[in-house]
C-alpha cells in the first residue's frame, strides 16, 4: 500500500497533502491546477519535498525526519506521461526492450505486455508512425516492462480525442492482470469511475477528501466537473443473471437490470447512475416502463444552485437524486424517510466507452 505525506512549496503553491492507495487504481482526482503532477514528481522522486513521508509495500521511499530520500532508479516506479515521451529513433519494439534493459528480474514478460496491450502489430513502426492511442499504449508498456512496483499515470488521455480515449480505456484496465497498483492523476470523472478502486480529491494542493471511489463520487460537491449533468453515483456489483436481452446486476441490495452484457455470470461490473436519471416516489410505482425500482431511505437532501440532490442509501449503497426544490416540498421529503428510487438509465462499465460517452455528453 502507498502512503504519502508531504509538504513543498513551489513557488506561490504550497503541496501539504496526506492520502493513501489501494492495492489496484487510486485516483488523484481535481482541477488542474490542484497539484496533483507535483505529488507525482514527490513519489516518483523527481521532487524533493521540504517535509513529509512516503512509503511503498512498507519500504520508506521517503522520510524527512530520518534522512531519506531514494533516488529515482532505486524507487522501482513507472512514470507514464501525457505524450507517451517515446525514443524517435527506436521502433516500437525498441522502445519496448529499452524498458526492460535496466529493470531487474521479474514476473513481467515482454510476450504478454505485447498481448495485453494489442501493439504486436506495430513492433517495427517507428513513433512517428502511430496515432496517438497507439504511443500511449507502447508508452505505458515500456513503463510495465520496467517491472514497477507501481505505476504513475499523469493525465494519459488528456491529449486524445474521444475516440481514442474510448479505445485506450479498455488497454488501461488490462493492467490490473499485472498486479501492480496505480497512482493516476486525471480531472475527467469518467475516467475515475471506470477505473479508480479508490480516490482522494485535491483542491489547492491539499487533499480535501478520499476513500472508496464509489463513496467518494457520491458526494458532488467535490467532484468539481463543472456540469452538474454529470453528479451521480457509482455502484459495485456482479452479474446475477442473464435473462432474454438483459443483464442483472447485484449491485449491494439492489438488483438492477441493464441491456444485455457479454459477460459472465458472477463477473464484476461498475454501474454509474446520474442524479437527473433519478425520480423518487413515496410508494412503489404502478405499471411504468422503467425496469429499475430501487427501495431505499433518505440520508441527505442538499440545496444546490436551484436544486435539490437527495442521497438515498440501502445497507451501504448509495443513489443521488436531482429533484427540484418545489418536488421536494410536495413530497415532503426529509431525512430518514423511505423511498422508491426510479431509475430511467444506467452507464454499464465494460460496453465499449459506453459508460465514457455517457458522462461525457
């Protein structure tokens, strides 16, 4: 597990920010602007914090008061940036090879980051020669190929278009059959909810709230995305069952049915549900078209630039519901209160960038 703690001035901007991560993806969520590429540079080593400490899987990679500091090549950490950073003068499969050139044994194999990552084809393309998905993807392989004990991914997709960050996405996920956690640094929400297992949110260089993604995304305050077309929340859940044209998902408590998956009974989805695909009633709908009913009780209600979000809950899992302030007055909602949550859609991670368009649009 990493924990970082650190402080640094930069300038005008001061880093004081205290988080940890979690075995798979952890999310370093907010604004640009927040500090989230210098926290990077502090776990990697680039940047010297004025104080702090920051460790891996226990080993002190960091620590101000005990005098230490690794250098970077001992920190055993990959670093993937925005512009994949590739050598020109080296094919693909050069690039590749030059990852594994310095790193020390290990359980990573070039046979098998050439399959996860689908670039066998361009092993003897040079840079120039590849679209910009395509870098990313030898970029990052070059960076698995180093054998980290963890990877750093700072804004990967930021330079693609749409169509290129739906391509990559499912690239990105594959690394998780490697075992090596992630740091990643974005401020597109829906790259958090795809991928993240865990999030801290930054905010003027300081970390502002973190925990279980699912937890953290449900609170729209902090999610800054700019739209609130995009406040919602994300849901953990398996496949249950597979009747004609649809999929059921166990999702805690909840059973919610989505248009048909490929996927197997019992494998892991994430389902994000906006807050405006949201309608509450008092007592179980009679004879509608929305297939998913959701029962559950009011723990919050939050006035909001003319509106009015309501959190629902049921043993832990979470809904956010968009209504406005005269709906609230007319059902007399108030904490505490049961209700049946009507969902009108739901974003199915896992259906080709569909769970991506969905946020984005």
């Amino acid at each position: 597990m990493l924990q970082v703690e650190v402080t640094a001035r930069l300038g005008d901007f001061r880093l004081d920010c205290r988080f940890q991560g979690a075995d798979g993806v952890t999310v370093l969520f907010g604004p640009s602007g927040a500090g989230k590429s210098s926290v990077l540079a502090a776990v990697a080593g680039a940047l010297k914090p004025e104080a702090g400490r920051i460790a891996l899987g226990g080993d002190v990679l960091f620590d101000s008061t005990k005098g230490v500091d690794l250098p970077m090549e001992r920190r055993r950490i990959g670093w993937v940036f925005q512009d994949a950073r590739l050598f020109p003068h080296l094919s693909v499969e050069g690039n590749l090879r030059f990852g594994l050139k310095r790193a020390p044994a290990g359980p990573i194999r070039f046979e098998e980051v050439v399959e996860a990552l689908g670039v066998g084809h361009l092993l003897h393309r040079r840079p120039r020669d590849l679209s910009g998905g395509e870098r990313q993807r030898v970029g990052l392989g070059r960076a698995l190929l180093s054998q980290p004990r963890l990877l750093l991914m700072d804004e990967p997709l930021a330079s693609l278009d749409a169509p290129r960050r739906a391509e990559i996405l499912p690239f990105l996920e594959r690394v998780r059959g490697f075992g090596v956690p992630l740091l990643y640094v974005t401020h597109s929400l829906a790259e958090a909810v795809r991928l993240g297992d865990r999030m801290a949110v930054m905010r003027d260089g300081q970390v502002v709230a973190e925990g279980p993604l699912a937890e953290v995304v449900s609170r729209p305050q902090l999610m800054l995305t700019g739209s609130h077309a995009r406040d919602g929340a994300a849901l953990e859940g398996v496949v249950k069952a597979q009747p004609d044209g649809l999929t059921v998902i166990q999702a805690g408590p909840w059973e919610i049915k989505a248009q048909r998956l490929a996927l197997d009974l019992g494998a892991p989805v994430r389902l994000f549900v906006l807050a405006r695909d949201v309608m509450l009633a008092l007592d179980p709908p009679q004879r509608i078209s929305a297939r998913n009913v959701l029962s559950g009780k009011i723990a919050a209600i939050e006035a909001q630039d003319g509106r009015c979000l309501v959190r629902v809950v049921n043993d832990g899992a979470i809904l956010l519901a968009a209504l406005t302030p005269d709906a609230v007055e007319d059902l007399a909602l108030k904490r505490g209160m049961a209700v049946y949550a009507v969902v009108k859609s739901v974003a199915v991670d896992g259906l080709g960038g569909g769970l991506l368009e969905a946020l984005e649009s």
